[in-house]
C-alpha cells in the first residue's frame, strides 16, 4: 500500500472573485494543514468583502504570488 504524503503535495488554487462565505471554512483548513491563504496583492483575507484568493503551500504560494504581481 502506498501512503501519500499530503506535506509533499503542491499545489494553487486561486479565484477571481469569491464571497466570504465561499472562503471562510476553506481558510481555516487550508492554514491548519499549513499552507497560506491572501488576497492576490498578498494581504491578509477578510470576511466583510469580496476578494481575489490565493491559497497555497508556503513554498508555493511565494511562487504564485510573484507570478501574479508581474
């Protein structure tokens, strides 16, 4: 049986435009398995308004977000 090691795993996900609602739960998870989650400039998600998310694994989520800013 092979095991799969989720710390290995990379991956982005990033959305135009999502509502709080849409992110919120999702935020939570995404930053207790240890990943990082922002708005596309790279600040701190709210839950009062729509934003650009970015949600990655550290290492990744450096990688997207200077890609995103070029």
């Amino acid at each position: 049986m092979k095991r799969h090691n989720e710390r290995t795993t990379n991956g982005v996900y990033f959305e135009l435009i999502l509502y709080p609602w849409d992110y919120a739960a999702a935020s939570l998870i995404v930053m207790e398995a240890g990943g990082f989650i922002s708005t596309a400039e790279g600040g701190m998600i709210t839950l009062d308004q729509p934003c650009f998310i970015l949600a990655a694994g550290r290492q990744c989520w450096k990688e997207a977000s200077q890609l995103l800013s070029e």
